[in-house]
C-alpha cells in the first residue's frame, strides 16, 4: 500500500513546496526544519494504524480513559540525509528505540553505481513495527540494501517505508525486492522522472547537500 500524503490539500504541502523551491533552499535551518515538520506529520498519520490499548490516567481531580499506543516502533533512517526527518519521528515516537544505517551510492569510472553499506547499529527488530525512513526514494536500491541489512536483526511484524518524494519507478523496485514484507510506503510527493544519474526529477537536489553542505567525493 502506498500513501501519498502530497494527494490531500493540508498545510503538509507548504513544507514539500518549500523543499523544492531553489529560492529557500539556501537556508539549511529552514530546510531542515522543514523536513523534521515532514516527519512529525508522518508520525501521526503511521500512528492511526497502530493498536491501542485502554490506560487509566490519574489526574489531579480523578481517572482519565485514555487509548495509549500498545507498541513503540523502532525508527531507522538512512545517513546522512535522513536525520532531520528522523528527528521529526522522534519528537512523536519519544520512546522508540532507533537504528541507523550508512549507506551511499558509489559510482565507477562509467559513472554507474551500486549502494554501499558500510554501517548499520540495529535493536533487535524481530517481531517489532519498524519505520525506515529516507528523504528520497529515487531508484529504491538504496532502501532495498538498508532493508535487507536490516533483516539480520530480525524480521519485523510490519515495515513502513517513509520518503518525503519518490519516484514511480523507485517505489515499483521497492514494492518488487520487498514483496515478502508486510509493509507500507508513505510519500509526500511522486515524481514521474528520473534523470541518467537517478535523480528525481522535479525532485529537490541533493537532500544530504541541502541540509548539511556540499561533500567530497
């Protein structure tokens, strides 16, 4: 299943169209805080589909009923880029324990490239709701490593895949290398194109440059 958050008309929007629009990107705060705002939003729409479970709260002047989430997931996201959306889960999901994966593109001579994976520090996720998130889901291969590098910690009771902009052709490889999971993948836009060098096009750029600055190759 796939949530395109973009489709709805809410104040979402205005985040996604401010990380697109090459006149506010200059400003790494903004564009940060833009896509940690992002992350919340998701939080709370992933959030509706977990199981509750009934809680007596005691108040100052008596008991409250309140339905409180049964399990806390597990978050993990994709470095560098990632963080700032990461952050956005964990203000709502204060008490979920995390992983964090390195993983890059690493182009040859001909300018192809394959994702490397060179850093991953996991919970156990067997049996647990893991949210895995990245800022951009071009081709999907870097998320299908990520995921399966994941899996040596256990596979989880439901994944749920959180980009802020994807590509149709990304979200069709994921869907295709992850069929045997039971997982959701949540968007905030879907872009048609990918250029030669797997960018998504209109896309944004380089998220992990626009948040952090420019890298050496």
């Amino acid at each position: 299943m796939v949530h395109n958050l973009g489709e709805t008309n809410s104040v979402f929007n205005q985040f996604i169209a401010e990380l697109r629009d090459v006149s506010i990107q200059n400003d790494r705060m903004r564009f940060r805080r833009n896509l940690e705002r992002i992350g919340e939003i998701f939080a709370y729409e992933i959030s509706k589909t977990f199981d509750y479970e009934h809680h007596e709260i005691t108040t100052p002047l008596g008991v409250a009923n309140i339905q409180l989430i049964r399990e806390q997931p597990v978050l993990a996201t994709i470095l560098r880029a990632g963080l700032p959306m990461h952050q956005g889960l964990l203000n709502y999901f204060d008490k979920a324990d995390n992983a964090f994966i390195s993983a890059y593109r690493k182009y040859d001579k001909n300018e192809d490239f394959k994702i490397s994976l060179e850093y991953l520090s996991s919970p156990d996720i067997n049996n647990r709701i893991l949210i895995l998130t990245d800022p951009m889901l071009a081709t999907g291969a870097s998320i299908v490593k990520v995921m399966k590098g994941l899996l040596g910690s256990g596979k989880p009771s439901h994944v749920h895949i959180v980009a802020a902009l994807a590509s149709i052709e990304g979200v069709e490889f994921v869907k295709r290398h992850l069929s045997l999971l039971d997982m959701t993948i949540w968007v905030g836009g879907l872009d048609d194109e990918l250029t030669a060098q797997a960018y998504i096009v209109p896309g944004l750029g380089d998220a992990g440059d626009l948040a952090y600055g420019m890298k050496t190759d």
